[in-house]
C-alpha cells in the first residue's frame, strides 16, 4: 500500500511541479532527444527489438510504428548519414504518436540538455534507484513554498474598500487561484485525477 502511494506520489507530484508551479511544461520531458521516448526508440533500433519501444505508443498505433521501424532499419545499412537521418525520422514517428496517446500535439524533437528544472531528473533518479526519498523532498518544498506564495497572495488582498469593485474582483482571482490550486494538489496526492500516461482508447 505505501509502495503504490509513493508510485502515485512520483507520477502526479512531478506533474504539478512541472506544469503548475513552472512554466516548464512536463511533458516536454518526452519531447526531448534525450527523453526516455527516444531512448527507448534508439535503443529498439540498435537491438532489432520493436517491443522495446511499443510500450510507450497505443496499441491503436503499432502497424505505423512497426512500418516506420522496418524501413528506418532497412536505410539505416546504407551509410552513416543514411543511419542518422532515418533514425531521426522514427524518432519522431514515435515521439509525434506518444504524444497524441497523450492528447497532446507534437511540436518536434527538443534538443538533448534543456534545463528541465529539478523535479524531472530527480523523478528520475528515484526510478532509476528505487528510492522517492529524495524526490519527496523536493516535492514537499516545492509545494510548500507554492501553497504560502499563494496564501501570502490570498490574504494580502483579503481586505479591500467596500466599495472598491475593482480591489474586490482582484482579491477574488487571487482566492480561487489558491483554492483550485490546493485542491488540485490534494486531488493529485489523494489519486482522485487522471493518470498522464499512454491510455488505450475505448
């Protein structure tokens, strides 16, 4: 039951920090060159193994991968040039269907090294060591710090003129920020959101 909550933990925590208190979109993540969508399509065409990517696709999707993965294997003998530009032409096949199992558009691939901030790469690290320790550190400070800057916000404008319309709306943009934004943070604590995963359509 703890091992399930601190799953729950990484995925939706790592979300929110990505997407909610920075401008960093989290699914940018997946978009990158060196993002594990890639890596996984690489690591597919380097070992003749196209199970080894279809994890991250819809089953809807495969026969579109399997033809890209077999015409990508079959230039990619002819020359290193050849190699370099079909492997970047299946990489986006795979990152552009992730990316919609995800009901998100493709944008291109991202170049390897952006700074994605510190919650990506220490979820991670805590994939990669079996460990969310210091994910949940991280985690716990960010939304700690989100929440107050929110509050200070909150109750700076609390009170306002009676008469002043305008403070009056200004504090109420200010209070509905706060409140939908723990409240989505409890949701995405709790597991009562939606999984941002790779779902079979019904």
């Amino acid at each position: 039951m703890k091992h399930a909550f601190e799953l729950r933990w990484i995925a939706w925590s790592a979300l929110l920090v990505a997407g909610l208190f920075t401008a960093q979109p989290a699914s940018a993540h997946c978009d990158g060159i060196d993002g594990p969508v890639v890596a996984a399509a690489r690591q597919a065409l380097d070992t003749g193994n196209i199970n080894l990517v279809l994890p991250w696709v819809q089953q809807r999707d495969e026969a579109e991968v399997g033809k890209a993965f077999s015409s990508t294997r079959a230039v990619r003998r002819l020359n290193p040039q050849a190699q370099e530009l079909a492997d970047r032409y299946f990489f986006e096949v795979v990152v552009r269907l992730h990316r919609s199992g995800e009901g998100e558009p493709f944008t291109g691939l991202k170049p390897a090294g952006r700074d994605l901030g510190p919650v990506i790469p220490a979820a991670d690290r805590a994939i990669e060591t079996g460990s969310a320790e210091s994910l949940a550190k991280t985690i716990s400070a960010a939304a700690g710090d989100a929440v107050r800057e929110r509050f200070k916000r909150v109750s700076a404008q609390r009170v306002y003129a009676k008469d002043d319309v305008a403070a009056g709306r200004e504090y109420v943009k200010a209070y509905v920020g706060f409140v939908h934004f723990v409240e989505t943070l409890h949701q995405a604590v709790h597991g009562n959101g939606h999984d941002h995963a790779v779902k079979e359509n019904e």
